[in-house]
C-alpha cells in the first residue's frame, strides 16, 4: 500500500525528532561526565571557587549542568539529520550565545541588581550590570538567529511582503527567543522546574511539529525541538537529586532553544500569542514569586514536587519517629 504523502512527511518528521533527542541526551550527558573532569574555566585547585554554589536547602551543588546542557544541545543540533545551515547556525547563536552569556552572569555577576527592570534601571542610570550585558547580549543573539530561523528561510520573498514585513517577522521572533531565554531562567529556583516548564511547552510544540504537513519545514520544527528537550531529559536526574542546576546558562540556552523552536513551527499570530505570554509571565515576575504561586496550588506543586527530594520541615518541627 502506497503512503500518502503527509503520512511519509509526519513519519519523516518523528523519526528525525527521535534521532535528535537521542544526540542531544548523548551529547549532554557526555559533555556534563567531561566538565565535571575539566571544568571550563578554573582547574582542579579553583573549580569549587567558579562552578559550586548553595541551593535553596543550603547544600553545594554544581552549575556545570549548564554548559553541558548548552554545549551537548548545540554539538546534538550540528548533527541531527533534517536541518539546514541556516538552522543549525540558529542554534549556536541562540543556544551557545544564550549559554555563554548566561554562564558569564553565573561565574561573575552580582545581586547588586535584580530582575529584568532591576538591570534596565541600573543600566539607564549609567551603571552596566552583568545582568544588563547578559540582556542585551541575549537580545541581539536571538535577533540574528531569528534572522537564520528556518520560518524564513523557506519563504519566498515576495510573501514577505517586503523589507518591512521580513523585518517586523524578525523582530517578533528575537523578541520570541530572548523572551523565552529569560523566561526559563526565572523559573530555575528549585530543583528540575526549568526543565519541567520546558517540557511543559516543548513536548506539545513537538507533536504539533510532528504533526503538521509541512515538508521540510515540519521536521526542522520538529528537530529544532527534540533536541534541548533530549539533552534537558537527559540531566534532569542531576537536577532533581539536588547535585546540579541549570544555573544561567543552562536555562537561557534551554528557553532560547525552544523559542527558536517556536518560530520554526508556529504561524504569524501564533507567535505573537507566545510573545505575549512570554512578555507577561516576564512582567508578572517583577510583581509576583512564581514559587509561592506554585506552592500555594495543589496542582502546581504536586508538578513542581515530581521526582526531587522531600521539602525541609520548618525550623522546630518536630521529626517522625523510627
């Protein structure tokens, strides 16, 4: 029996998907066993100094997740099957550019400011933050991979409908990717969340990328996409035991990677809807504690709990006995 078309497309679309979310775990995982040997900066006498930091318990933990996660996803992307250059040139700008910058705000930023208001106010006043270099660095990453994106690539430019809507196009999906980076980084507060809201908004962007009958557009989607999630898949055990985190690093590259995602597959006003609940989570955050909001819902919490170790008591609750 013959296969229709958009059959051999969907199943061309979950195999290249498989085939990438295998690299970006392996490449993950292997680069986390070679960082923590040789960290990337620092050596054996000063890797503490560099890459250990106290979680919320107050017990050491590492930040090399992040690295390994922005270098393996990006080494995953360089060799998943289905992808253009233009695609895989997106991905290292927007995952190793979100992860470099990312991993410089970890190793050398202060809490002299804070929040994305918090670093733009410093920085009207004359005074430039780690954090405001990151957010800048992050928007102009997004906004060339943005250019690369492969929703460009393959559109003619007479639909473009010229210079000033290929230009509006890109704008929104930069404004998309280095939301989306900053957006994941916020929710990097407790063990495995980050890759919780990852998965949360990549697996159902990933079967609509399996899903669509696009052609070659729908299994760069769908790769685009399988990728971080792998390689997030991959380390979340470290997370969720409490002996690694994201950090910056990791969790700017895994929000740039799925906001890249998100402007291969989705529609114009798709994408804008994304932009805009990225735009008010974002702004929430100034306002709000997400992880009071989580705490304070049974669902949410029940989600946020999933795989990580017991909360602490209180202080003076007494221990069960036996």
């Amino acid at each position: 029996m013959a296969i229709r078309p958009q059959a051999g497309t969907r199943a061309a679309a979950a195999a290249g998907a498989a085939v990438g979310a295998v690299l970006g775990a392996v490449a993950a995982r292997a680069a986390f066993a070679a960082f923590r040997r040789r960290p990337p900066i620092g050596d054996e006498k000063t890797a503490d100094e560099y890459w250990t930091r106290v979680n919320h318990r107050g017990e050491p933990v590492t930040l090399l997740e992040g690295p390994a996660f922005a270098a393996g996803a990006v080494a995953a992307a360089a060799l998943a099957p289905g992808l253009s250059m233009r695609a895989r040139a997106a991905v290292v700008l927007a995952g190793a550019g979100s992860g470099v910058l990312g991993a410089y705000d970890d190793l050398f930023g202060t809490n002299s400011s804070k929040g994305f208001k918090g670093h733009l106010t410093a920085l009207a006043r004359g005074e430039v933050t780690s954090g405001a270099v990151k957010i800048l660095g992050i928007g102009a990453t997004g906004l060339a991979a943005a250019a690369l994106a492969p929703s460009h690539e393959d559109v003619p430019a007479r639909s473009r409908r010229g210079a000033l809507g290929w230009s509006a196009d890109t704008l929104v999906d930069g404004a998309l990717i280095a939301g989306s980076a900053n957006l994941a980084n916020l929710f990097d507060l407790r063990p495995g969340r980050a890759v919780k809201v990852g998965l949360l908004a990549g697996v159902p962007l990933l079967a609509a990328s399996i899903a669509a009958p696009y052609g070659p557009r729908s299994r760069q989607a769908a790769a685009l996409t399988a990728v971080p999630l792998g390689a997030a898949v991959a380390l979340l055990p470290e997370d969720l035991g409490e002996r690694a985190m994201l950090g910056d690093a990791g969790a700017n590259a895994l929000g740039a990677l799925l906001g890249l995602a998100a402007t291969a597959r989705l529609n114009r006003p798709a994408r804008l809807a994304a932009l805009a609940a990225v735009a008010g989570l974002t702004a929430a955050s100034e306002k709000i504690s997400f992880t009071k909001v989580i705490a304070g819902n049974p669902v949410l919490n029940r989600l946020d709990m999933l795989g990580r170790r017991a909360p602490q008591p209180a202080p003076g609750t007494p221990r069960p006995l036996g």
